[in-house]
C-alpha cells in the first residue's frame, strides 16, 4: 500500500533528482496507518523519525558493547569509548569545526544553551551588561538569559521583526554596543521557517568584540553548517531534530571561550583532580560533560551523521526546498487560510492560521485524517504575540515527505473549514 | 457517528461560535485565572459567591472551540448551585472526559454536559474540556488561578494503561 501511495509523487521526475520512494524506506516509523489513513508525518520541527540505521546501531551498541566510558581498562568500556567519541569526530566534521574538542556533547539545545549560560553568561555578564536576544527566539534562547539577566542585573535586548518574520538588521546593528556582552540568535526559526542571515549578523557583533551563540535546531536538519564559515562562537544542536534518538546534542565553542568558561555540571568525568581542599578541572571536552552521557543517543547521532552524508544533501536540500513552496501555495490557495512567516530565505516550517477556527481543533481534525502538525504557540509566545495571535497551525517537512502527503493536508485544511462553517 | 462529528456536535460549535455568559462580571466577588500552558490557552471565571451558591457566573479568554464550549456550557450547568453541588458535578464531568465514569449507565447530573463524553476519545483535548471548570474550582477555592500544566490530574484511563 505504502508504494501504491508514493505513486505519482514526482518521484523520477527531471526537476526532482530526489527519490523520495527510496528515502522513506529507511524510516520504518512512516509506514504505518493513523486513524485508519496512511500516516503524514508533519511535525519534523518538533522531533524528526529516526531511519532504520540509526536504529541499529542504538541496538547494537546496546546488545554488544554497552558500558560506561573513559573509564574501565576493560574491552567493553573500550569499545564504548572508541564509539563515543567517533561520533564526536562525525560531529567536529559534520559542521566543520577546527577540533573535536570544541564539540561538547548534550542532551539538546535547551541543556546546550544553559550549559553556556551557566559556564559563559554567569563568569562574564555582570550588572549593567546587555545580551541580545531576537523577538522570534523559542523560549530555549530567552528564559536562560532572562534568568541571567535577573540574576545579574543585565538587561535583555530584542532584535525586532518586520511583519514577513525577517529580522531588522539595522535596529540590530542599533542594539549592539560596549555594554552587550553576548548576541543570541536562532540559525532558522522553528515557528516562522525564516533563516536568519547568521554570517551577517555574527560579523556585525564581531566588530563590536561581541561573541555570538547561534541556536541551530532547526538550521542542522536542513542546512550545511560550516562553523567557521559563520564564524559563530556557540553553535548548539539537537539530535532528535536531524534523525538521531532524543538526549543527544551538541555545543559547538571556540576552543579558547570554551577554556576560558565555568563549567557546567559538578561531578565525575569532569576533573583532573579532587581533593577535599580544591578540584581541577579536565580539558575540553570532558570539562562540561559531567557524569555518564547519553552514550547510546550520541553514538546514534553519529550514526545519523553517517547516513546524512550517505544521501546527496544538495538534491535533499533542493527537494525540501520544493515541498515548501509547493505547500504554501496550496493552502495559499485556501480560503480563509493564512500564511504566518513569509520571509523570503525560508526553509522546513509553515505556520498557519484558519479564519475563526482555533488552531488546536485543526490539529485534532487533521489527526483523525492521519497528519500529524504541531498546534499551539511553537515555544515562542513572543512570535505570536507579534503577530497578535493565540496560536498556530504548523506543518514542517523533512526530505522523506511527498508532494501528494501535502495534497492530503491540504484537503484535510478544507474539510475543517467545512466542519466549522 | 464519527469519533470527529461526536467530538464536534452541532452545540459545541454553537456554544463556540456565540459562547454564552461571555463577559466580566460587574457583580463579581471572586474571579481566578486558568491556564493551559502547553497550548497557550487561558481564561477567567468570574463568580457572584453568595450563601454557598453561585449566583451568577461568566467568562472570559481565548481557547479552542472544545475550551471556549465547555466554558459557556459549564456557566449554564453551574449558576444557582451550591458549593457541594458544583463540586459533585465537576467531579462527575472531569471522570466522564477522563473515561471513568459512562454518563449512559451511571446515574449522574450532567444532564446536557454529557455532549462533552466524546472528548475521552481524543485524550489530548481532556484538558481543553477541563480547564475552565478547573478555574471555576480554583474560584471557588478562593485561590486565583488554575493550570493544566499537572499533566497527571487530566490523565485518561486509557493512557494509564498504555
């Protein structure tokens, strides 16, 4: 059944060098029957499906060479060891950082941005400071500095947003000044689908000496990251956003902010020596990696390296582009549908509200056809707040969706309207 | 029926479109908040408390079409009654979405509220029926506020077992 309903996709297609049918083939999760309907999976920005392989080497980790790391001298603990930090070198080239102590792992980004307001906001940001935040931040990238803020006596700022969803890079440039400290900024905005001009945005601080902490859970699933092509200080991911098991992520630092940094957590694994008098610290990594890591969710995420760079992420790229425009002009064409986030460089989510139907019986409507979308505030009550609405409705793709999958929100997108009329 | 048209009766999308007792409350002695911080959703029962009983009641807020129903029907279901009376039919509304109390064989007071038994098959909605009654229990509580937050409290049987 499932091939019959990837028929006509567009699969083969000259525009589209993508082979979709072959790609959802690796995510057993996609074929499966929702509410009696084939499954449309929608909600990527939330978590992405985890393909068979990375799967597999979860499994295999766990049934052949589970044990704790840096630790034992023993052949397991070895293993393991040598599998964790491969996948740490998978990361360092995934997004082309100098050295792979520069990437620390972490459950995702919500812990990647306290581990660096912890370890980098609380030494450096003293009262009187200002830190740069955007007005379409998830609330990941603005209770930890608000909490900061409230700590030190530092004041938040806010980068505003035209009524597309673009940042105001002028107001920004405006913002910045001796007294920030710190510029944060989400790389593609989970809630909008706007990409931030990151390059531009890192210069602008850098010219200042203001060091820049991009959040990129959503820009890693869908673009190629280069560290030191953004130039960004902090760059933060989420596994479970680009194919890996959830509890894995990473902080990206420039080595020589991440020396000069607190750590994080106390405990094991971190310390060159402890005595009752005083602790040293480890090196990088292991300074921010407390206690026994997710081993198994970050092995995966290597694993998930290793088959985004087994796929042509360039056709990837382009097809994804392709489902976007594809489904924004088919619920542009719906009466009373409208779009929330039209920035011109966008890229996996479209948000959208209904003419006097809440988002969350567009949610439950859509559920009983079998698509899945995320309705409510996105974690970024600002954003709906700057549109002046309670909520949305969010489809957001992966490379894995169909054409025809888009089809079938956008009839489901009618018969809610039929429902409420 | 559909688990989708018993979800969304042609009352529920009445009491959605032109929910009833929608405003403040003028003669109001206590009021609290409610909110559903997963979603975003938030209301304000108000109530005129006097001699134990409510003597009048409204709404305020933005939700969805179960939330927004649910509020309007329960200000109908409660005006005039008592405390204990009120409680007793929270209790009764909250186990019928929650799958532990079935309004076709138990003997109950829900009367016209049974409309809402179709949210039980929808465990994700519980909280959207529930909240406004929540904050009305708050209200009476004297407390000023209520949350969904507690996943726990709104936890249907179905998802215990799972």
């Amino acid at each position: 059944m499932l091939a019959e309903r990837q028929a006509g996709n567009g699969v083969g297609d000259a525009a589209s060098p993508w082979d979709v049918a072959r790609v959802r083939e690796d995510f057993p999760v996609l074929a499966q029957t929702v509410n009696g309907k084939p499954l449309v999976y929608l909600d990527n920005a939330a978590s992405s499906q985890v393909p068979q392989v990375v799967i597999d080497r979860g499994s295999r980790y766990l049934q052949e060479e589970h044990s704790n790391i840096h630790r034992g001298v023993h052949y397991l603990s070895q293993r393991a060891t040598t599998a964790y930090e491969g996948a740490r070198e998978k990361v360092r080239r995934f997004i082309n950082a100098r050295e792979s102590r520069e990437c620390i792992f972490v459950r995702g980004c919500t812990e990647g941005i306290n581990l660096v307001m912890h370890g980098y906001g609380r030494k450096f940001v003293a009262a009187g400071d200002e830190i740069i935040v955007s007005a379409m931040e998830h609330h990941a990238n603005i209770v930890p500095w608000q909490m900061l803020c409230e700590e030190k006596g530092a004041t938040l700022r806010v980068i505003p947003m035209n009524d597309a969803g673009e940042l105001l890079l002028d107001e920004y440039e405006a913002l910045l000044n001796e007294r920030t400290k710190l510029v944060c900024v989400m790389h593609v905005s989970n809630a909008l689908g706007t990409i931030n001009p990151i390059k531009e945005i890192v210069a602008r601080a850098h010219k200042q000496g203001v060091p820049v902490l991009v959040d990129g859970a959503q820009g890693a699933p869908h673009l190629t990251i280069d560290v030191q092509d953004l130039d960004a200080d902090f760059y933060i991911i989420s596994g479970h956003k680009m194919f890996a098991p959830t509890g894995s992520g990473v902080v990206y630092g420039k080595a020589e902010l991440l020396e000069r940094m607190n750590p994080f957590l106390g405990g094991g694994d971190m310390i060159r020596t402890v005595t009752f008098e005083k602790t040293t610290y480890a090196g990088l990594p292991n300074k921010f990696e407390a206690g026994t890591p997710a081993i198994a969710s970050q092995i995966g995420l290597g694993a998930a390296i290793d088959y985004l760079n087994s796929l042509d992420r360039r056709a990837a790229h382009a097809y994804e582009h392709e489902l976007l425009a594809y489904a924004t002009e088919k619920l542009t064409a719906i009466e009373g549908v409208r779009i929330i986030g039209t920035a011109r460089e966008k890229v996996g989510a479209l948000s959208f509200v209904i003419e006097d139907v809440h988002p969350h019986d567009v949610g439950t409507i859509l559920d009983q056809e079998g698509i899945a979308v995320r309705a409510g505030h996105h974690c970024a009550q600002p954003v709906m707040k700057r549109f002046n609405i309670p909520a949305t409705a969010r489809a957001s793709f992966a490379f894995y969706n169909t054409k025809e999958e888009i089809d079938t929100l956008a009839s489901a997108v009618q018969k809610v309207i039929e429902v409420f009329s | 029926m559909s688990e989708l048209s018993e979800l969304y009766q042609q009352v529920i999308l009445d009491h959605n479109k032109k929910p009833r007792n929608f405003k403040k409350l003028e003669t109001a002695n206590r009021h609290a908040d409610g909110f559903n911080p997963l979603c975003g959703d938030q209301l304000t029962v108000y109530m005129q408390f006097e001699d134990d009983r409510i003597a009048d009641v409204s709404f305020e807020g933005t939700g969805c079409a179960i939330s927004k129903a649910s509020a309007s029907m329960m200000t109908q279901s409660v005006k005039g009654k008592t405390r204990a009376e009120v409680e007793s039919l929270f209790n009764e509304f909250h186990r019928m979405v929650t799958g532990e109390l079935d309004e076709e064989t138990t003997p109950n007071n829900l009367g016209r509220l049974t409309i809402f038994a179709g949210v039980r098959e929808f465990p994700a909605r519980v909280k959207c029926a529930s909240l406004s009654w929540h904050t009305l229990h708050a209200a009476l509580a004297g407390e000023d506020a209520a949350t969904t937050e507690n996943l726990g409290a709104d936890i249907t049987s179905e998802q215990v077992s799972a």
